[in-house]
C-alpha cells in the first residue's frame, strides 16, 4: 500500500511522520503552512500517523 522499497532494501512508510527527523516535519510544515513547533507537538500529542497529524493540526 503505502509502503515502497528503498534502496537499501528496507520499507519506508509514507503514511507516518517521523517527528525527529527534521525533513519531515519542514515538508508537513510547509504543506500544512504551520510552523516547524506546531508540528512537532501535533506528532507529540496525535502520535505519528499523517493523516491523525493533519487532523491536529486543523483543530487549532
């Protein structure tokens, strides 16, 4: 489904958001045009699932 193959061989998830990585949350901060923070703590407080993340991030 959402899961493709990297190049290592490994499975990368597409579904989720990876609250330490900080490419991650610029891309969602920048799609959802919130702050870096903001996402940060929708992934502390929603957990890391994207769709569950953008949900937080449109109650404020």
């Amino acid at each position: 489904m959402a899961q493709t193959p990297t190049s290592r061989g490994r499975e990368q998830d597409r579904a989720r958001v990876a609250g330490g990585q900080d490419h991650e949350v610029k891309y969602e901060a920048t799609k959802e045009g919130v702050s870096k923070d903001a996402v940060k703590k929708a992934v502390k407080s929603a957990g890391n699932s994207r769709k569950k993340v953008e949900a937080e991030i449109g109650r404020r």
